[in-house]
C-alpha cells in the first residue's frame, strides 16, 4: 500500500468533507478506513494500491466532485 497526501483548495464547509470522502471511498483500490480528509489543512490523506490506481484517478475524483487538488505527494511502502 502507498500512501498519498493530496493538497486542495481551502475548504469552505464541513459537507464539503463528506463529499470528497465518499468520492476517495468509492475508488477501486482505496484502503477504505484509511480515508481521511482534513477540513483545518484542507488535505486529504489515504492509502492505496498502487496496482489497481494511481495518484491521478484519485485527485480526478475529487476534482470531479468539483475541489481542485493542488498538489499531490506519494510515499511507497
């Protein structure tokens, strides 16, 4: 499992979490219980399989949900 920090745009509402939440939960791949997104930090932190997605579907998805990922940083276990 590798570890990804994705950092975005200043979040402005606690429903702002759930939403991109869901949509990192909702990736193939995704450690589920490992889902955290930071509402202070603004930052989204988890952990994934590398062989199933990358650190780009993960910042398409919350882009999609409509925040802007700003900068992405992975750590391979």
């Amino acid at each position: 499992m590798n570890k990804a920090i994705l950092q975005l745009e200043t979040l402005s509402c606690p429903s702002c979490m759930q939403k991109i939440e869901s949509a990192v939960k909702g990736l193939n791949g995704i450690d589920k219980d490992s889902v955290k997104v930071m509402f202070n930090s603004s930052k989204v932190r988890t952990d994934f399989d590398a062989e199933v997605l990358d650190i780009e579907d993960i910042k398409e998805a919350i882009e999609d949900v409509g925040y802007s990922v700003l900068k992405t940083k992975v750590k391979t276990a």
